[in-house]
C-alpha cells in the first residue's frame, strides 16, 4: 500500500493490527517495523500495544523523518509471529525535497532590530528555530 508523500520533519505514524481470519490476536511477541529505503535499513522499529479498551492485536508508533532519511521511496515491512508463524505486510512511502530535519514550521514571527531582522520559528517537534536576516526574493 502506498502511504503517500511526506518531507523531512513530517512524522508518521506506524500501524498494525495482527489477525487470523479477520479476528484481532496477540502475537507471540512484539511487532517489528523495518523502514527501509534503497540504500538499506534506515530504522527497526518495536512496536508498542495500542491499549485501546483493552483489545489485543493492535499496534502503533509514531517516527519523525530526521536526518537519518533521505528524499526518495521508502519501505516499511511489518514482522510479527502468531503461533510460530511470520507474517509480514508492506508499505512504501516517498520523501519529497524540502522540509526540515527538526520538525515542520506552525507559527512564524518576524522582528526587525538594528542591526539585523530576525524570524523565529516554531516547529511541531518543539524547537524554536532562530534566523538571521531573511532574505525575500521576488
């Protein structure tokens, strides 16, 4: 299945619900997401239980595109073994150019002050980014 496109600092969340027969089951041990791209495994990810009322079988995780990403296609391949038995499923995404490895821009503010202008910032990962002299080009 294709996720979609994203850019770096995006993140994305990984989901899983292990099943036999279309019924939820709890596997013999926790899930594995193997995030891959051309050049090998980028990430291996364990995936923690969801615990949503208490129904077993479900999994989730959520991981930021930083610096260990590149633009182009990438895989995750999910592992897990139910009765002895590995089950795997796959799914590909692209990173797209742009973005930033620290997160993506929610608020921006400009400041003028002699001798220089400023804008700060703010990213959804909670930094607060600080740049010098920005420069529009028309």
């Amino acid at each position: 299945m294709y996720r979609g496109e994203y850019q770096l600092g995006d993140l994305i969340a990984l989901q899983l619900s292990t099943s036999i027969d279309g019924a939820l089951v709890q596997p013999d041990d926790a899930p594995r997401a193997l995030i891959m791209s051309d050049s090998g495994i980028v990430e291996n990810v364990q995936l923690p239980i969801t615990d949503n009322r208490n129904i077993a079988g479900r999994f989730w995780h959520c991981i930021s595109l930083d610096a260990k990403y590149s633009t182009g296609y990438h895989w995750i391949q999910y592992l897990s073994v139910i009765s002895g038995i590995t089950r795997s499923s796959v799914e590909s995404f692209n990173i797209q150019v742009g973005g930033n490895i620290r997160g993506t821009g929610i608020s921006m503010e400009h400041f003028r002050r002699p001798p220089n202008d400023f804008v700060l910032v703010q990213v959804d990962s909670g930094f607060l980014i600080r740049k010098k002299n920005p420069e529009v080009t028309p």
